[in-house]
C-alpha cells in the first residue's frame, strides 16, 4: 500500500487515475477545488464515487490556498504526489487568461513549496502536448520546447520548468507528463467527443475546425492511466537514462527530472473521429466545416518510444473502441441525470 497525494480527483483524469489507484488498494487524499468551469455536477458525480472506497479522503479547497494545501499533505503524509489539477483547454484560454495564471503557474508554485517539505519519492505532474505548439511531429520529449502559441501552453511550460527547478535544488525525484487528447468516459463536456456526442444525439450538427483536417493522437483514459501507474515506480535519477530505441532520453542533465508523452504514437484524424462516433451511437453528423481556431494546431502526434523504453507499455486501445465505451456511458449518466431532473 503506498500512499497517495492527488490534485483533481474531481476531474476528468484525476477520478480515472484514484479510481485505479483505490482499487489497487492504495491510500489517496483527494485534492479539487470542484471549480464551475464546466457542470461542478459531474465532478461531484465522480468524487460520490470515489468517496465508496475507504482508502479515499477528499479535501475540497484551492491550489491558490497554500495553508490548505499543506494541509492536506500532511493528511496524506505522501509517498508521492500527483498533481492533474488545473485550469485545462486551450481555447478558454484565449478568452479567460487570469484563470491560467492563478491556477496552473500559482497553483504548481504552491504545490511545488508544499512537496518540498514533504520529500516524497516521486512527484508526477500534467503537462501538455500543447508544449511542442506547431513544432514539426512526431514530438519528441527533446524537441525544444520555447515557442508556447497559447498562454495554456505557457503555463504548463512555466510549471515544467519550474518542477525542474526544485527537482535540482531540493532533490525531488520528479516527471512531467505530457498528455495528447485524452478520452473515455466521464470525459469533459467542453471537449470535441461529449460535445460531438451531445450533438449528434439531440439532432444538432457538429462543427468541425479546420475544415475537419485536423489531426489528434488520442489517448484513451484507462491507457493513460495505465501507463501513469507503472511510471509511478520509474522516478528518474540524476545521471541514470534509460535506453532508447532510436530515441533519446529526456532525463535533465542536472537534477532528476524528465519529461514522457503519454500517447500510442497513432494519430487519428477528425473525420474518422467522428466516424467512430456515427458508428456508435447509430446517428449520422451533420457536419459543418469551419476554419482553424487561434491557438490550434492541426496535428498532433507523440513519439512513445520513451513511455515504452520506462514501462514495456504502449497505449493502443482503437478509438472506435474507446469511443463505443465513451457513448455506453454517456447514455447512462445523462438518461441518469435526466432522471434525476424531472
Ligand atoms: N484531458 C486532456 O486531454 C488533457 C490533455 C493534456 C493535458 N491535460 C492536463 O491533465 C490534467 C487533468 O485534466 P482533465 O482533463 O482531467 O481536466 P478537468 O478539468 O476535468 O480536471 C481538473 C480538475 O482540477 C480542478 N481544479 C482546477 N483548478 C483548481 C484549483 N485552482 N484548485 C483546486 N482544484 C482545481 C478542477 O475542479 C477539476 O476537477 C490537467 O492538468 C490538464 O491540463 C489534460
């Protein structure tokens, strides 16, 4: 049993990833503010079902609290943290800048002077794709990574970095994730799939950007987990790289941290998505093509060489699949709530 720190436990991956963790009998303090950046109804859905594990103690406050937050370390008394919990979306953050700031660059510095009286083993933290920006694919966690084309990305990179610096000064063995378009159910309504979905199924069109060629390498939620428990064993040290077929090591040449995109390395293009979509759910889109957003990029594509030179694992489970299992849920959770409502 080891015992666990996670920050966004009522969020999309963060339930996802205690869920794994509880039922492998762990202990996990649960750290969400339930923001009300999208339905607070569903992130509550997720914590009721975390809190029917009794290795589960949810600490509801902000990452801005910095008394809060060590708080809850010391609840959790953590062999390792992780730390999912953000201001997510690229597009938001064109219109909502402040939000990025506080949560994701304020939030990570007071997770970070939190961990740093805590010396767990290994902290794990989220970062993006949206890192490598418009940067020639696939990425490569050694790509330079110093043109962020969002303040989102920006953010992230000002964490990573940050992470880098206490990992080399207080010696904190640390890992950044760089996440690709995660989904599955009790996935996030202002991402394409429940947007699609919700669409689809109320008889509503779907607007694709970039005229639909776009390009995601989508990551299902249970392989990402997956792949974040057998990293959680894999905390980088100063001066050890693993190898890499054809690749190379992102392990910093000072301090013990490194960088691993959490993706199959299979991008999948829009049409196709939404395909899976008609074929799950029965329906046919009707489709409106509209130009790229500011901030997007058209594809996205992971090298994962390093994920599977760490862990022996590459995520691969077909989107056709996990978007089958995405729409069995959704069904259930809104006929579910519909229910409720009336
Ligand atoms: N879902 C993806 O495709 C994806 C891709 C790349 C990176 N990420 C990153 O992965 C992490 C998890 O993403 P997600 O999809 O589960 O998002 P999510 O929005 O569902 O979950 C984030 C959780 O963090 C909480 N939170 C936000 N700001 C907070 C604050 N200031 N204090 C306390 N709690 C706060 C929210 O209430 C929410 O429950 C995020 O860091 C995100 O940036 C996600």
């Amino acid at each position: 049993m080891t015992r666990f720190l996670v920050t966004g436990t009522a969020g999309f991956i963060g339930f996802h990833l205690a869920r794994r963790l509880l039922a492998d009998g762990h202990a996990v303090v649960g750290f969400d503010a339930i923001t009300d950046y999208y339905d607070p109804r569903l992130k509550r859905a997720r914590h009721a079902l975390l809190e029917q594990f009794a290795g589960f103690r949810p600490v509801i406050a902000r990452l801005e609290d910095e008394a809060a937050l060590r708080k809850a370390a010391d609840l959790a008394a953590p062999e390792v943290v992780i730390h999912l919990a953000a201001q997510a979306g690229v597009r938001y953050s064109i219109e909502a800048p402040h939000a990025y700031i506080g949560h994701n660059v304020v939030g990570s510095f007071n997770l970070l002077e939190v961990v740093r009286g805590v010396r767990p083993r290994h902290l794990l933290l989220a970062s993006t794709s949206s890192v490598y920006g418009g940067g020639p694919t696939p990425f490569r966690e050694t790509d330079r990574v110093d043109w962020p084309i969002t303040l989102y990305a920006a953010t992230k990179k000002a964490m990573e970095a940050m992470a880098h610096s206490y990992a080399h000064l207080w010696r904190i063995p640390t890992t950044c994730f760089r996440f690709f378009t995660v989904y599955g159910p009790w996935g996030r309504p202002d991402m394409a799939l429940f947007k699609f979905v919700d669409a689809m199924l109320a008889g509503r069109p779907v607007e694709l950007y970039g005229q639909g060629d776009m390009r995601r390498d989508f990551t299902y939620v249970d392989d990402l987990v997956e792949a974040v428990v057998r990293l959680v064993d894999r905390a980088p040290r100063q001066g050890a790289p693993v190898m890499v077929e054809d690749g190379a090591d992102s392990l910093s040449p000072v301090a013990p941290w490194r960088a691993v995109n959490i993706a199959g390395g299979m991008p999948v293009g829009l049409q196709d998505f939404v395909a899976a979509i008609e074929h799950a759910t029965g329906r046919r889109a009707e489709r409106i093509l509209l130009p790229m957003q500011p901030g997007d990029i058209r594809e996205t594509h992971a090298d994962h060489r390093l994920l599977a030179a760490l862990t022996g694992y590459r995520p691969a489970t077909p989107v056709a699949e996990g978007v089958r299992h995405f729409v069995d849920w959704y069904l259930d959770y809104s006929g579910a709530h519909a229910a409720r409502a009336s």
